[in-house]
C-alpha cells in the first residue's frame, strides 16, 4: 500500500494534468455533438477545448510516468458520461453506471501502479 500512495505523490502533478486534459478534451467532444454536424460555433469551441486538453496532455507527460498517466485519459468517459447525462439530457443505464465504476477503479488502481 505505501508503493500505491508513493506512486501518487511522485506523479502527483502529472495526474492532476492529465485528469484537467481529460476533462478539457471531454468537453470539446460535447461541444462537437452539441454543433449537431454543422459549421458553427459550438463546432470552434469544441475544437479549441479539445486542443487544449491535447496541448495539456503533452505538458502532463513531463510531469510523471507514461505508464501512469497514459491510461488516465479514460476519466475523459467519465466526464463524458456526466455530460451527456447532465447537459445534453441522454439517459444513464445501469450498464454505464457499472462501466463507469471499472474505469473509475481502474484509473485509481493505475495512478498507483508506479513505484
């Protein structure tokens, strides 16, 4: 257990970097869905979010092991699930519910999975 709690202080900043760029590449794929195809402005802003998070991943990799902070980017379901759920109004199953809690375990078990 202090290898799991070691492994998150030592990437601790990578993490951290790599949850943000999750959450910004997440939004910008909402935003594609929200621009339904067309040439507008949800369609830009989806496009500058997603970059972002791109551009922060790769900042994210300087900070931690890519072993870490690779598999981290499904939290990017995660978000992705809220949001649909929340903003675009679609529906949760219980599939996603238990697909979320594997990606949800599995990031935390990864986090810690560099000693």
């Amino acid at each position: 257990m202090n290898d799991f709690f070691a492994s998150i202080k030592k990437n601790r900043l990578g993490i951290a970097l790599m949850v943000i760029a999750s959450l910004q590449t997440a939004l910008g794929q909402m935003f594609w869905k929200m621009s339904n195809g067309e040439l507008n402005l949800y369609l830009f802003v989806g496009f500058l979010l997603y970059s972002l998070g791109a551009v922060l991943m790769i900042v994210s990799f300087r900070f931690g092991s890519l072993s870490v902070l690779h598999p981290l980017l499904s939290i990017g379901y995660v978000f992705a699930l809220f949001f649909g759920a929340i903003i675009l109004q679609e529906i949760i199953t219980t599939s996603n519910v238990i697909g979320t809690s594997f990606i949800i375990i599995g990031a935390a078990l990864i986090g810690g999975g560099d000693h």
